[in-house]
C-alpha cells in the first residue's frame, strides 16, 4: 500500500487538566482515537456539571474515524462517551469486557443516545482495526481489574499507549508484569505516550498488596463495625476488602449509587468473587452484630452526594456513626478537597469513630507509577520518541526529564499541548504548528457545551461581589421618573438593612435624571451607562465592593 | 484577697478554622485576652476578604478588659487588631518588640483607628497585668523571631499558652530549648492550652537547620539567579536566606510588598542583620551578573496578587524569568492552594526555570510542633488540665490522644468549641454549658461583619447557576401586561443566543397573566410567586438548571 504522508498524532485533552484524556492518531483518511475521558471543573468554571474534550476535528471528518479504543473503565477515560460518540460517526469502540459493562452502564443514563457498537476485547488480542492501524493489547496493572494497553500499529511504526498504570510489587517487593513490557520493548517502539500523572512524585509505586495487609491488619484489630470508604472506581481493591471481610466472618453491605452499580457489574463478570450470602442488603445491617459487618461506601473524597456524607450528616436511611464504629478512609486526597475530606474527619471525631487515613497508614496505593517506575517502563518499551501526555505541564516537563535519565535523548522528547498536531515519520517527530480546536466543552444541566466563557465570567464576579438591579420607569413624553425606582440586590450586601444606602441610590438617581434635558424623549442606552458608572462608583465609595450593576430602563 | 468565683476560660476562635485565634480568661471583674487573628476564608464564603472572631462578650465588658497579649506577628494572631481593639475598650497590649512594630505597620494602613497601647515585653519579663492576673513572657521557638509564650498566673493557678511553637533541633537532632519547657514545668501549671495545627502528623518537628543546609546545597549549585518564593512572614527563614547570600557573594533583592516592609522592620530592630550594600532595589538588579543575585518573593502559594504571580504573568516592571533561573518555593501547600501552587510550577517549567519545592527537597520546615514534640512538650509542662486549640476538631481530637499518651488523665483533657465557658478552680475544670457569641465576624471591603449568611448563600448559588431578572410592566386598571416583558441575565446561559427560550419564557408570561382575573388589580405578590414558580419550573425542565428568578412587577 502507498504510504499516504506522515502519520498524524494529536493530543485533544489531559494535558493541562486532570481528566478529559483523549487522543487521536491520523493516517490518510483513517482516524483512530484512544480514550474520551471527562474532567471534574475547578474554581474557574463555577456551576459547571463536567468539561469534556472538544472535538470539532473528528466531528468535521466523521466518516474517516475508524476506532475509538478505550483503555479502562474509569471516567476520565470513558466519560465523555454519551456526549460526543454520535457527533464523531458513532464509531466501533474497543474494550475490555469490564470495561464495556461500564460504559454501556453509563450510556442507558443517557435517552436518546444511540446504541454503542462496542467490540469486546482481551489482554493480548491482535486486531485490525482499518486498512492501515491494527492494535495489540496487552496487560497493565492500575486499579481496576481489565485495564488494558494498546500497541497501534502503524505505516510509520509502532506506538504504545498504557492507558493508566502502575508497576505492582509481590510481597517481597519485586516488580511484576515487567515481562509484558520487555515483549513489548522488543516490538521497536517508535513511540511511546507516558502518563505523567505521578512522574513529579519521587521512588516506585506503592504496593497495593501493602495496602491490602494493612487493610487486613485494621479489619482484624476492629472490635465494632467497620466502614471503608473508597472511590466505586477502585474495583480491585474492593474486590479485596470483600475477600478479608469473608475470611473474617464479616458480611458486606454496599453504600452508595456507583458503589452498588460497579460491584454488581464486576460480580457479574466474575471479577469480584463473593460466597454466597456474604453481600447483604444495607437495610439489614441490623440483624447481625456489629462485629460481623463491613459496610463499603463512596465519599472518601468528602463530596457532598456521596453516602459517607449523608451518614455522617444523619441524612442516611440505613447507616447512622456510632461511637466505635472504625471508619477507613482509602483513598488520597485529592487536590482541592482538603477542606472537605477536613470536615469528614471533624465529623467522625465528633461523632466517635475510630478513623483511619491514607496520610496516617498506607491504606491507599495511587494507580500512577512514579519518577523510578516511570523510568523502568521507559527503560523496557525502549521507543524512538517520547510524548509525555496525561498531566500539567510541571507534570509532564518532569516526565520528560525521566526521559532523559531512561535514556530517550533529549531531542526525541516532546511536550506538547492540547490540540498540538505532530507529524511522525519512521524516523521523524515534528510538531507542526497546526493546532485543531481543543478549548474544554463544557457539560452543564442539560446543555453541553453552551456555557460560554461570558457566563463563567458573570458567576465568578456574581460569587465575588454579587450584584444590584436598579429599575428606572420614566415617563416618555417628560423625560422624568414615573416611580420610585425599584432596587433588588442579591449577594453584594443585605439592603434591607441598610436602608440609608438604598435612600442614598433613589436620591442620586433623581438627581442624574434631573440633569438630563427635560422633555425629550430619554437615551435610555446613555441613561444605562450613566447610572451604571454612578451608581457603580458610589457603592464602591461606600462599601469597597464593585457589585454587578444592571440598570433596566422602562418607558411608559 | 477573696476569692471571686472559678476563672472563666473561654475560646473565641480558632478551633474549627485555621486562623481567628483568640481566647480569653475573666475572673471577677478582670478579663485578659490572648491574641487576636483574622482567617481566611474557604469555598462557603465567596467574595469575603477575611473573617475574624466575635468579640462581642468583650464588648458588653469592654470595662474589664485589663490586657491583650500578643504571642507573635503572623496575622492569624494579630490580624483582627485593628477591627476589635477599641470596640473592647482599647485595653494595653503586651508584646515583644518585633510584634509590636509589625502591629503598628498594619494598624498604620487603618484611617481612624485608635493609637494602640503596647507595651513591649521580652522574654524572662514578669509583668503584672491587673489585680488578679499577672504574665510571665518565655522563649518558644517558631518561624517568626521574637515569638513568645505566656504563662499566665492567676487566683486559681497558672495558665500556659505557647502561641505557635515547635522544638527545633540542631545540627546533631538534639532538641533545643527545653530548658524553658522544664522551668515553666516546675510551676504546677493547671492548664495547658495546646496548638494542635500538627498535632495529627507523625513524628517530630522537622528542623530549620535542615532547611537552611538545603538551601545553602541549592543556592551554591544554582549557575544563573535565584528566587526564593516563600511567605513573607518567615522572618528567620528569610534572614538565613540573606545570610548563605552573603557568603556566596550574591546581592539580594526584595519584591513584594509585604517582604519589602517585613524585612525593613525586622532589619531596624536587628533581628535581620545584611552587610551594607547586600540589599539592592529591584530596579537595580541589571546591574549585576546573574549569579550574583538573588531575588526574596511572596507568593509561593500562588496568591493572585503577590509578586511571584506578576513576575510569572510578565506584568512585574523589574523581573522576568529566564531560562536558567533557579526558582525554590520554599513553603509547604496550604490546603486549598494544590491547583494555584500547579499553576505556579507550570508557568515556571514553561519559562525554562529550574524549579525545587518542598515536596522534593526539604527547603520548608513547619513551625507547628507534629504528634511527638506535642507530647514532648506536655510531658515537659506536666499540667494537670489539658485543653487543645488551634485547630479543626479533628486535629484537636488528635491531640487529646497525645495527652493521653504523655500520661495526663483522659478526664482531665477538654475539647471545647469555639465560644464554649470552661470554669476552672484549683482543682476542676468544668464546662458549664454557657456559650458566648462565636460566629465568625466577615470583613468585606469597608464593612466589617455586615455580610450576612443570607448574603453569602446568595453568592453561592448565582456562582452555581446565576439568575434571571423578569421585569413585567403591568396596566393598573385592565391587569394585563403593558409592554413586553424585559428580561436579563446573568451567569445562567447566554440568553442572546437563545432567542427561543427568550420567546418562550415571554409567551408563558403572558399565558400567567391571561390567566388571572381581568380588569382589577394584581396582588403583584402572589403574581411574582406564580412567576418565580411557573418560569423555574420551566427552565429547569429545559435546561436542569435551577437559576436564581428575580421577578420585578411594575404597576403603571
């Protein structure tokens, strides 16, 4: 077959955020896409449900997408799906049986949207995927069972993508699962997309079999009942908490919407194996001694939906604190949560719960390998170019030094950003200075991707400062104030309190209008502006703060 | 002199936030405060520029206060100052020289704030404060020099109060110091009020001198110049810092507002100490080579309006980073902070500095003593009541097992809540159910404590899903709508681009008002009911957003 130009390599999200991983790769006019993940919305984008990658470029070249490859079950990997499946030609997706499960789980969330074509896959399938791309997958540890990493084959070379991984240790501490990744190495990797979640993070992954024998150290050491809470994400590890609650004689009850579905659907695959009878349903908690119960929950997180935080609010039907209760929190905070997972644990003191966290005792092992198993990976998959992706750019700056200190030269590293078009060759990596559209699209309420910046803009200066709506009814033919004025404010300070500066505005409003000429018909644009810089200015002069001033002109 | 009933103890903030630390003790007619802090606020109080705590008991007995002590200068401790001084009656405050010139700074930048009382103290002072109260100031060790910590004699037995403290070490690790623990120990101390910010870490103080040897490895290794981000309250740490300069023959420049002050203050009461001509202006530093320099900056917290923000968003007039600029963030991150604190280090790496933070390399040391120098310390002090402070409830409940563990019996340990009475005697301490106002007082631009809850939610949920001003212009005499409604937006969506709901939202007001009875008057009330009712509904329906509607009926 003729070679039909470079391959093209484009990086769509998770380069400047968490979540919202996706990828393409382009080879005339076949497209294979890897991954079409979500992100969670900080402080900048108040309001905002999720963001999901843009996708404008493969929604202009529908027909050419050929593949969407999905590495694991996880959100930030999966959960841009629903939105943006049928606008890119509602492509075949390859995955993983768990990993379909899940997706399709999510999809019945959403009416209206169309039947997935998903091709089940398995750790070592070979499969075309076009007439130029083929993929090999092959296995990965991370923290939910049937993770898979993908070799794309392609005109110009092999590319490696793992998804998430880690490298994870046996008892003794010797790494496993190096072989894949020799075998791998052995395929001439030309290039290799990092993950550089952790890469900033000094030594080797922690060991979930570390975390496994301390969670088995803490369920043994409880005298009353024991509630962990943990991401529903981390099926492996609940997968095993339900094993040392077996071995213990304690019966599991699951807590929480995600909790109860993931388990379920991993059940069902067999990859969470439970005796019979072992799983109980929450509202039967009471019939067995406290002693003899494990209750799994979401919420370690402190978000504010979740059903550790109904529990500890005493909004939960079921489950209440009680003094005694050893209360697990398995997971590492993740950044800006602080102050919530803070409040989680002031609440569990209060109410008398024995608590244990992942900064006190290894009860959380990430799913990130970093700087040395960054390292060891790039070491054995030994590719031609480095691309570190999946991270900020610290993040991804310092996984390429690990690059360097593996052994990748320097020039072979490439960082780029968001919507970055690069151009491989068997022997070339060029970034080409094209970029296609990849500002966030944001998913709030029913909309996606109509909140724009200017609204985003309003809510953060609405949250700052609040604002004041001053209506001004003028009579047509006089040019002269019909009414008093109506003046609402939310947020900015509480007028009905402050009655004096409501009588000051009305006063200065009467005074801007009677400088206005008289008997002719108003500007009310012009009137707008006045009142809105008058005004504007007098609240600042008194109060220090800018409200949002919104002056509405009636006539009559 | 007889007796005058118990003492009364009473913490008026800091224990379920992070700063507005103050507490008082009364007894009879005497009433000695310590500290007076202001906090930051979080996520639940938008727009607010600092909260401080409730004085308002203080105020009914502005008569009897007789003394506020002041532990050190960080403005957790002295912030509140200005806004509470003489609302209590602008009593005398005790503190050491350092304290009392960063006090009057700030008091300076307050117009029509009364002149302070201080009287300067140093360690080793016993000074009597009324009739019944009298302080003994000794050494304690923090980040800011001139700290101190009280023991406060009164009828019923001596009070310890360390401020902020940790146990430093030198060199070999030996503790330092604890000669004073030990004195201070032998006066049968009755209670002890212990900060508990750390006091869920585990192990011991992390040591300054560590710090400095690491910054003097990093400033000798560093080829072009350094910049030091870090707060600009770490007095001690920012002298060493000038110290290594010197010996390296780098000439160090100042930036940032709070660091320029701080430094001048600390430099004229000698507790920073630079040959002549090692500090330079900023504007000056072109004329020397890059390894000659060295730049001190706040923000490394990634405070939008610190220098380090400037410098990095090229809006600093002197400072630009370069390629091969050493640039050490020297604090650890604040909760909260995680994405700003991301933020800084992406903008660095992709301006080519060369970036060390504490998670790397300890260049920051906290100076809040961790679990084993909490217990170090009460098994030093031996008191008989232990009363954590100083931190969420967690933290205190934490540190009340400390206590357990340095052998003070568990009933004689107390968590109060901020607000909560404790009465002591010689032999009990008791908390007697009593409370007295607590609830945080907000400083918002001018206005101190007028922003109300109601005002706060308000901000809340217009940053969440923003509002919708509805204007009806109603004919008194037919009750039928008079002109086209007006309606507005805000933070919602962008209504210009959608005309349809616009119409639509128009077509259902109409519709409302067709349905009233004709020709007599509206109960506008009931009218704005049914709208805010009927046209949240709808949009919810629409666009599962619930936006704050205003509705505004206009009678002509």
């Amino acid at each position: 077959m003729p070679a039909a130009g470079p391959l093209r390599f484009v990086p769509l999200g998770g380069l400047e955020e968490i979540g919202c991983n996706m990828m393409f790769f382009e080879y005339g006019n076949e497209i294979v896409a890897i991954d079409a993940g979500l992100g969670f919305p900080g402080e900048e984008t108040p309001g905002i449900d999720y963001v999901i990658p843009n996708t404008s470029y493969l929604e202009s070249k529908r027909a050419n997408v050929r593949a969407l490859i999905i590495t694991h079950g996880h959100y930030d990997h999966i959960g841009a799906i629903p939105h943006i499946i049928e606008k890119i030609g509602n492509p075949p997706i390859y995955a993983t049986a768990l990993t379909k499960a899940i997706i399709e789980k999510r999809q019945a969330d959403f009416r209206n949207s169309p039947r997935l074509k998903i091709i089940t896959v398995k750790n070592g399938d070979k499969i075309k995927l076009s007439n130029h791309f083929s993929a090999e997958f092959f296995d990965i540890a991370h923290t939910i069972p049937d993770s898979t990493a993908v070799l794309l084959r392609t005109p110009v070379g092999n590319v490696v993508n793992l998804g998430d991984s880690k490298i994870e240790r046996d008892s003794q501490g010797h790494p496993l699962g190096l072989g894949e990744y020799e075998r791998i190495g052995r395929e001439n990797i030309l290039l290799f997309t990092a993950e550089s979640t952790n890469a900033d993070k000094p030594g080797h992954s922690e060991s979930e079999y570390e975390v496994e024998k301390n969670l088995k150290e803490l369920f043994a050491q409880a005298q009353g009942r024991i509630i962990v809470a943990m991401f529903a994400s981390v099926l492996t590890r609940i997968g095993e908490a339900i094993k040392i609650a077996e071995k213990l004689g304690r019966r599991v009850a699951l807590s929480g919407y995600s909790m109860k579905a993931n388990v379920e659907i991993a059940k069902q695959l067999g990859y969470i194996k439970a005796h019979e009878g072992t799983l109980i349903p929450l509202e039967e908690i009471h019939k067995y001694p406290d002693s003899k119960l494990l209750i799994l929950s979401t919420g370690a997180q402190g978000e504010s939906n979740a059903s550790l935080m109904k529990i500890l609010n005493g909004e939960h039907r079921f489950v209440q604190i009680k003094a005694g209760d050893t209360v697990i929190l398995s997971a590492s905070v993740i950044p800006g949560n602080e102050r919530s997972v803070q409040t989680v644990k002031d609440n569990l003191a209060r109410q008398g719960a024995i608590i244990f966290s992942s900064d006190i005792v290894d009860i959380h092992a990430s799913g990130h390998a970093p700087k040395e198993d960054q390292k060891l990976g790039m070491q054995l998959l030994k590719p031609k170019f480095l691309a570190p992706i999946h991270g900020y750019y610290y993040k991804r700056f310092v996984n390429a030094q690990n690059g360097i200190e593996a052994g990748i030269s320097k020039e072979n590293i490439f960082l780029l950003d968001n919507g970055e078009v690069a151009e491989l060759t068997a022997s070339s990596f060029r970034i080409t200075g094209e970029t296609v559209p990849a500002s966030y699209v944001m998913v709030d309420g029913l909309g996606v991707g109509d909140v724009e910046e200017v609204v985003l803009r309003d809510r953060r200066n609405l949250a700052a400062e609040g604002m004041v709506v001053i209506i001004t009814v003028i009579d047509r033919r006089t040019g002269r104030i019909a009414k008093n004025p109506d003046i609402i404010s939310r947020g900015f300070i509480y007028l009905r309190a402050h009655q004096d500066l409501l009588e000051e505005i009305r006063k200065r409003l009467r005074n801007l209008m009677s400088q206005l000429p008289a008997n002719q018909e108003v500007d009310s644009d012009y009137l707008k502006t006045l009142i809105r810089d008058q005004i504007g200015q007098y609240l600042f002069t008194r109060t220090r703060r800018r409200p949002m001033i919104l002056p509405v002109v009636i006539e009559v």
